[in-house]
C-alpha cells in the first residue's frame, strides 16, 4: 500500500494516561525496572519538574482518568500536591490516580492529597508477610504496611490494594487475601509478574493452575472484591493501550502504554512542547501502530504480562482441563 493511501487512525478517546512523575524510590522491590536498571548503573532518580507536569496536562486532551506515578514513588515528589490540585482544577479528568507504596508518609498525608483533588489510590502490597516482603518489596516493612492499609480502609475514595504474583509470593496468596480481608473493605488488583529484568520469578502454565485454585480455595471473603489477572480473565484479546491508555515518562515524552519508560519507541515526541494530537498524526506513530497491529513489537511488549502472547496454555491446552477439575 502507498503511504499516502494509508488511513491514518483518527484520535482516539483515552481511557486513561499514565504520567511519570518520578523515577526516585526508597524500596529496592528486585523485579522492578528501577532496581534492575540501577543493577546495571542504567538508572537516575528524577522529578518531572511542577511546570513541565503542568504542560503535559495542557497538552493532552480531556480524559477520564489520569494516573500519576512512573518506575519510582510518587509520594517522593516535593510537589505531588500541587500536581494533584492542578489536575483537579484543570476540570479535565474524572479519576485522579496515584499509585504508591505507601511507606514514606503517615496517614494523614494521603487525608491532604484527597483534599487536594486524589480521589482514587492504588497500593502495593504484594504480601503482609516480613520474610516474602523482604524478597519481593526489598526496604517494606510488614507492620508499617499493615498499619497504611488500617488507616486507608476507612478513606471515603476508592483504594485498590495491588498484588503482583511471581514465584515469590505466589503461594502466600490465600494468607494475604484473608489478612486483606481483616483490615477492611478493599478492592484487590491481581496482576502477574512480567519482565522487567528478573524473568525468572515469573509465573509459568504450572504456577497460573496454582493461582487459580488458591484464589478458588479461599474466595469469596466478605471485605474484597478481586480483580483476577488479565491471564485468567480473557481467551484472547488485542491489546488497546496504544490507542487508549498512553503513558508519558519523565522527560515528557510519549510511550504507548505504562509498561514502558521508553521514548523513542515513538521517536521522542515530546508532549510538553507538541499536543497530544500533534503527537498522534506523526507518520513515525502512524507507521508504528499500523506495525503494532500486524505483530507485538519485541520493545516494549515482549516481557509485559498484558501481551496474550505470553499466557502460555492455560486456556488452550492440558492447564485447562486442569482448571476445570479443581474442586
Ligand atoms: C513500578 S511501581 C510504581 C508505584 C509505586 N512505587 C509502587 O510500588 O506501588 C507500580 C507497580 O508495578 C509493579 N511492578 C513492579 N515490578 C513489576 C513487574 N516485573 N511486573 C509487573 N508489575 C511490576 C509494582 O508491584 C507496583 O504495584
Ligand atoms: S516501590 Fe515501586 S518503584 Fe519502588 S522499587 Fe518497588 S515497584 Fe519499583
Ligand atoms: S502488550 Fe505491548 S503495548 Fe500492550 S501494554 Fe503490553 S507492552 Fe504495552
């Protein structure tokens, strides 16, 4: 097909954008990019600065939902509250979003980012568990962890309590949800491991059949409502987010989802000094989504556990009769 025949993808609705404020942490979490990056002295902490945040927000277009958040810890951020309350004032959003570990303030912080527009908060949790902590959320501490979460089971907003699933922690599963279930009322994310650099703590067919029946042998529980992960969810399905759930990292540049920090993937458009529109109708994004629908690119997808490529048998073959015996 000529170039000039293509039909360029009009500008599609966001469901939601990912911003990356800060790539600075204080936990050591080893499947994490940052720690894995900095492994290979590949990584520098930094903040978005206020008035580059606020650019983005002017230059992306209305959407439902912003997230505010990046391989790194939001709450880190000297200026995270005037980021939320510009947000909140733009009149541009539905959902303002953080996603944090929780760690660096007390409670009655997260009570002033609310004030300040916060109105949905996802925390990762992965396990209350001291010695599966130390392994897979490196520098948490469980009672402190423990204590957020009490504080937070009473906020008024919407707090969705993340559980990434590798080897690490898989069999802790059933103990984490039931304690989940003693603190209070929460939604819990389950999302798989992907790789980030630590491939081997990722879930295989075997450990999948395992997720499924620890989450068969102890829901439901009153307190949770449990988003099981996408694996489990869907037979096969296309992944959107290049369409409707874009990132923005650090420097201000475009990514086409939130598992990846990487800018030239989309040759570096730069979102603080162009509209996203602008952005859209480059040729360069044009070519790359029309590559993206004939096969998932190696960078960024071929680790992410979003790409149904990787979900393995478990709804084609042997795994899933497996499934359909569990008791
Ligand atoms: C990168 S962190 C940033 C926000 C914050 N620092 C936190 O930990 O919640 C966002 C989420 O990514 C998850 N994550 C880290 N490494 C991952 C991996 N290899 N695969 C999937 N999710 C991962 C974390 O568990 C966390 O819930
Ligand atoms: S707390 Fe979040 S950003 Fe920090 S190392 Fe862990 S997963 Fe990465
Ligand atoms: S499959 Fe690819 S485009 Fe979709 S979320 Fe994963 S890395 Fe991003």
């Amino acid at each position: 097909m000529q170039k000039d025949t293509y039909l360029l993808d009009s500008v599609p609705e966001i469901q939601f954008y990912l911003v990356e404020i800060t790539t600075a942490c204080q936990l050591r979490c080893p499947g994490c990019k940052r720690t894995t990056e900095r492994g290979k002295k590949n990584w520098s902490s930094n903040f978005m600065p206020l008035e580059k945040v606020k650019r983005v927000i002017d230059n992306m277009p209305p959407s439902n939902h912003v997230i505010f958040s990046g391989f790194g810890e939001v709450t880190l951020h000297p200026n995270l509250p005037d980021i939320l309350s510009y947000a909140n004032k733009s009149g541009k959003f539905r959902i303002i979003q953080i996603n944090t570990n929780g760690l660096i303030n007390d409670i009655d912080y997260f009570r002033m980012l609310i004030d300040c527009g916060l109105n949905y908060l996802m925390i990762s949790v992965d396990s209350l568990d001291q010695k599966i902590l130390d392994a897979s959320r490196t520098g948490t501490k469980a009672k402190h962890l423990e204590t957020v979460l009490r504080g937070m089971a009473d906020f008024r907003i919407p707090v969705i309590a993340s559980i990434t699933v590798s080897k690490t922690n898989l069999d802790d599963l059933p103990n984490t949800l039931r304690r989940l279930n003693e603190i209070g009322k929460f939604t819990v994310g389950i999302r798989e491991a992907g790789d980030l650099g630590l491939p081997d703590v990722m879930l295989d067919a075997d450990d999948r059949v395992r997720l499924a029946k620890h989450l068969v042998s102890v829901m439901p529980l009153d307190n949770l409502r449990v988003d099981p992960p996408k694996s489990m969810m869907v037979q096969r399905e296309v992944c959107v987010d290049p369409w409707n759930r874009p990132g923005i990292n650090i420097k201000g540049e475009l990514t086409p989802c939130c598992w990846t920090n990487d800018g030239s993937i989309l040759g570096h458009l730069d979102i603080t000094s162009m509209t996203y529109e602008d952005a859209w109708f480059e040729q360069g994004h044009q070519n790359w989504l029309n590559g993206f629908r004939e096969a998932y690119p190696e960078n960024p997808c071929s680790g992410c556990p979003r790409n149904p490529n990787l979900w393995s048998s478990f709804w084609t073959g042997k795994d899933f009769v497996l499934y359909r015996t569990l008791k």
